[in-house]
C-alpha cells in the first residue's frame, strides 16, 4: 500500500523564474497547490493572505534576501514550517572558510537546507518531510512544530 502524504498549500520565493517554475511543476505533479513570489517582500504579503502550509525559500535574492524573509516569517508565523535553499554562498565560493548560509538559515528556523540543483525526489522527500505531521492540515500548524528538532 502506497503511504499518502497530505496535499498542502506551498508558497515558493525564488529570483529565478526557471527554478520557480520547475519546482511549481513538480510539486502541482504531486498535488499540491503551489503560489510563487519573485523575492521576499512580495512573498510576505501572500503569507499574510493566509493558507499557505509550507515555505520554500531561496537564500539569495535581490531585495529582501531569504534569511531576512525567514527572519520576518518567524516574528509572524513561527509555526511554519520553511525549506530554505542556495545555489552558492555567492562571493564567498572561493573562500577556505566560507561562510555556511543554509547552515545559517537552519538555526535561523528553517527545517530543511537544499543546495541547489537538487533531484526532484529530494524535493519532494524535503516537502514530505516537513509535511508528515499534518494529518490533512492546510494551514501546518498542527504538524510544522512536531517537524522541528
């Protein structure tokens, strides 16, 4: 018997148009109901709409960063659960001792760090995770804080 996760509302915030997208795809594919935002601000807003069970965040952006963007989640919506995710630590790269901003973000709040590119079914696995205590929940307050360690 196949386990069954519940559907959730998931917001992603991403600069890149591509990876919005494609996350978007894979996510519809699985059932969920997936709103996207160019960058931090303009995702805060739709988070204040209500109804949204899961972030995925992207670090760094232009304007309001991911890290400042989980800061302010976490003043208003600290139950919900955020998967943060970078495709570099930016300038840093070429750094011995560079600076980890997932690693960052995870004591931040954030219960899940994915490095991009990432498979779909790390995507989606992250999305289970963070999903698993919901019992059919659609706003993750039920099952966000159970999520985190």
């Amino acid at each position: 018997m196949q386990e069954v996760f519940p559907v959730a509302s998931v917001l992603v915030i991403d600069d890149d148009p591509a990876v919005r997208t494609t996350i978007k795809l894979i996510l519809e594919r699985e059932g969920h109901a997936v709103a996207v935002a160019p960058e931090g601000r303009a995702g805060l807003a739709m988070l204040e709409a209500g109804g949204i069970s899961l972030l995925i965040c992207d670090i760094f952006m232009p304007g309001m960063d991911g890290l400042e963007t989980l800061g302010e989640v976490r003043k208003h919506r600290p139950e919900l659960p955020v998967i943060v995710m970078s495709g570099s630590t930016s300038i840093f790269d070429s750094l011995e001792n560079a600076p980890d901003f997932l690693a960052m973000a995870m004591k931040l709040g954030a219960v899940r760090g994915m490095r991009k590119p990432f498979k779909p079914n790390d995507l989606i696995a992250a999305v289970r995770d963070c999903l698993g205590g919901e019992a059919g929940s659609r706003d993750g307050k039920e099952g966000a804080r159970a999520n985190r360690v």
